[in-house]
C-alpha cells in the first residue's frame, strides 16, 4: 500500500505543486468539464474550466485529445474504469502516466489511486454514494488510499454526506453526478466543494 | 403458488430479524431484505412469506447467498419469497425462470452511468427497476422515461418523509427506507392493491 509517508519526497513535491495549481484555477473558475461526447471537446477547450474529465473516449486515441487540453493550459483527467480498451491495472495507469501524459487519473478503486499515486499523476477518487452502504466503504477506500481529491458523486447526495467526509479527510473535494442547472453547482460550491465536475455544456463558463 | 406482489409505496428495507419484526409490527406485508445475512434470518423470513408477506431480496448486497442457479432456486422454492434485486441482468433472467419478479438495480450516479445502466436492462423486461440513491430520482426521472416505461422504485439514502414524498412525487412506485420512524409515517398512508 502506498501511503504518503512512504512516497518520495520528490513525488509528493510534484504532485502537490500541480494540485495547489489547479485549485488555484479552481478558485477563480470552480467548475471541471466532463467529456462524454468527442464532439464537445472544442467548447470545453474554448471555455474557461481548467480541468477536463474524459469519462469515455477509448484509451489508444486519446493522446491528441489530451495534448490539445495541455496546449491550452488545461489538465486533463482520465477516467480509467470508464475508458475503453485499457486495462484497469498499473500498466494501464503507466500507459497513461508515461505514454500520453495524462494530469491525473479518476477511479473509484483504491488500488488504483495507489498506482496513479506510484506514477506521479493526480489522483482523484470517486466516491459512489448509492446508499449509506456505499458511504461507509467508500470512506474507508479514501482512508486507506490517500487520493489527492476526492470526488463525491452524485451531487444531490453531497448535502447529505459533506459534513461526515469533511470530518474525516481533510482531502479537497469535487462534486459531479447530475449537475445540469447552475443552482446546483451553486449549492455544492456552498457546501465546500472546491468544484464541480459536469457535461452540461452551459455550465462551462 | 403465485407470490404476492406490492401492498403499498414503501418498502421497509430491513437488515436482521430485530428490523424484520419492527417492519411486520406495524402491519407491513412487504419488505426488503437490503443486507445482513439472510441466512441468519431465514426463519422468521419464511415465515412471513408464508403468511403471504411479499419479501424482495437485494443480492447485490445480502450476504450468505451466492449469485447463483441455487440461490434463486432456494429463495423462490423454499422460501417463497416474491422477487429479487441485482445488477447483474444475467442473474435476473435467470431468476424470472423461477418465477421470482425481477427488479433491475440501477445506479444514478452520473450521467454517463446512469445511460450504461439503462442500456443494461435485458429481456425479458425487469418488474421494476430499482434506482439508488432514490433522493437523485426527482432529477433523473425524464432521463428514465426517455428510454424505459417499466415502474420505478427508489431505494438508499432515504431518511425522511419529505425525501420519501419527493421520490413518489416525480413518479417513482415504491420507495424504500430503512427508517423505522418513516414507516411508521406511511403505515396510515398505505394504499391495498
């Protein structure tokens, strides 16, 4: 298991210093675009969101579109349980840690942040709040794998949930899952999320 | 022997034999088995369905049963429960050979999931489809019936009447809660079919 103490110094440096900078971007504009369909791509890269999420595209076509996201000073996430053709596995994470030079990596699995962790990308872990069954594991994943951000889904939980997960990780939090209208990003950035995360195009500023 | 099929819009979700009684108590004749080990309370459990309570099973979650033949053979013949909820639809369409109605759970967690788990709904049609957390359903019911006309019931993170009446309200049939305090609300407000 890889815990912080136990990364390098070096590591943890150069992860932290590309998660300071990306809630600083998030301070100014709170809001991640999430790629479901290529064809949204050139509105999120025109608009002002500093991170973009790739839930979808298949994983051996990605490179120019993740390229394309750097080049306009963006980061960009891949969502690796999601993504097709790649394994859910550490050579997956290094493919797209080393060959593609992806920001960070998004999984729900914990073994997986502690690859992504390994590889010198951000972390991000999703948590999937279905029933409050779901929220006692998903704690205890986020205990055990020390993502970099947390990201709680779907967003009409995130009220119900923020104080328990604040109290016990001091981990900054993005909220997604059906956020469609601009109350409910307002609602979640209220609550403390740092930011949230959809593929509602109007909600791009 | 046909099963008994739905009494009412809330299910109690029930978890070992102590919220098992509390449920049948207050006169419910339908439950939810959310987890727990059913075989730790298959006693009572039998018992109940054999006093034509309808007992619906999440096997997603229930521990001591395999996801299996056996298992669906064992919770519709010997048990004489009414119908199970799973993920899995392979699982489902075995358990409609039992005779088992057959509740589709779907997660509503992002958009993208929620598109996947509508797109995994199998023939023959489920019963139901179980959405969790129901408290998303108000937001995502138009997304549901653009692809499905099969009832809806919500089950997770319900706690309150006001949630519960949310959830009926965008057009959910069933809700389910593990809150002792919001059956008691319901139990009045029950409707026989």
């Amino acid at each position: 298991m890889a815990t912080r103490a136990m990364t390098p110094p070096a590591r943890a440096q150069a992860v932290d210093r590309s998660v300071a900078r990306l809630f600083e971007a998030f301070d100014h504009v709170p809001v991640a675009a999430v790629i479901r369909h290529a064809e949204d791509l050139p509105r999120a890269l025109a608009s002002q969101v500093p991170a973009i999420f790739f839930v979808r595209a298949p994983a051996f076509h990605l490179g120019p579109l993740v390229w394309a996201v750097q080049a306009r000073g963006k980061m960009a996430f891949v969502h690796i349980d999601l993504i097709a053709g790649l394994g859910k596995d550490r050579a997956g994470i290094a493919f797209l840690a080393r060959e593609i030079g992806v920001n960070g990596i998004i999984t729900s699995h914990s073994g997986l942040v502690a690859a992504a962790r390994a590889e010198r990308v951000i972390a991000v872990q999703r948590l999937l709040l279905y029933d409050d069954l779901g929220l006692r594991s998903a704690m205890a994943a986020v205990e055990h794998a020390r993502p970099d951000i947390v990201e709680v889904q779907p967003a009409v939980i995130f009220p119900l949930v923020a104080e328990q997960i604040r109290a016990r990780h001091p981990v900054p939090i993005i909220v997604g899952g059906f956020v469609t209208e601009p109350h409910q990003r307002q609602a979640a950035l209220e609550r403390g999320a740092r930011a949230v995360s959809t593929s509602t195009v109007s909600l791009w500023p | 022997m046909r099963t008994p099929g739905l009494f009412g819009a809330m299910l109690p979700a029930i978890r070992d034999s102590n919220t098992l009684h509390q449920a049948l108590d207050l006169g419910y004749r339908q439950l939810l088995v959310e987890r727990g080990s059913l075989l730790a309370m298959v006693g009572p459990l039998a018992a109940a369905a054999r006093q034509g309570v309808a007992i619906f099973v999440n096997l997603d979650a229930v521990e001591g049963l395999a996801a299996d033949s056996a298992a669906l053979a064992f919770v519709a013949t010997d048990l004489g429960f009414s119908g199970v909820l799973s993920v899995k639809p392979h699982i489902l369409k075995d358990a409609s050979r039992f005779r088992l109605r057959t509740i589709q759970r779907i997660h509503a967690l992002d958009s993208t999931g929620l598109e996947t788990g509508l797109n995994s709904i199998g023939q023959p049609a489920p019963y139901a489809i179980a959405i969790a957390p129901a408290v998303a359903i108000p937001q995502v019911m138009p997304i549901i019936r653009d692809s499905t006309n099969v009832p809806v019931w919500g089950t997770g993170f319900v706690t309150s009447a006001a949630q519960a009446a949310a959830v009926l309200a965008a057009g959910a049939d069933v809700v389910a809660s593990a809150e002792l305090e919001l059956w008691r609300e319901f139990r009045d407000a029950r409707i026989d079919d």
